[in-house]
C-alpha cells in the first residue's frame, strides 16, 4: 500500500515530535548532570510541547474517516 502526501505528512510529524520529546530527554539528563537548572527546565518544556503536539496529531486521527 502505497503512502499518499497526507500519510507521509502524518508520519512526518509523527517522527519530528518524537525526535523532539527524546532532544528534551536529553537535554534535561544534561542539565542536571551540569547542575544547570536553566538547561533540564529547557529539557522538560521541549518534552511537554513534543507531547501535546502528539496528543493533537491523535486527536486528529480519531477523527480521520477510516478507509
């Protein structure tokens, strides 16, 4: 079965929010290994904005009409 643009798109941003989630990951295990505070918050926020656009893109596929 062959991928159209909107799967493609789909998976695409499904890819970025996840390289997003594990970017804060380690940024946050960085920070505190530095004991810089500003960097593990900057961690966690990307974890928290990477998850929520998550949430949305499955809120959007419950509502997508299934083939």
């Amino acid at each position: 079965m062959a991928l159209d643009d909107r799967s493609r798109g789909r998976a695409r941003n499904k890819a970025r929010n996840k390289s997003q989630e594990l970017k804060g990951q380690v940024k946050e295990a960085a920070g505190r290994v530095a004991d810089d505070p500003r960097l593990e918050a900057e961690g966690r926020g990307d974890q928290t904005r990477a998850n929520l656009k998550q949430a949305a893109e499955k809120v959007k596929d419950a509502f997508r009409p299934r083939r």
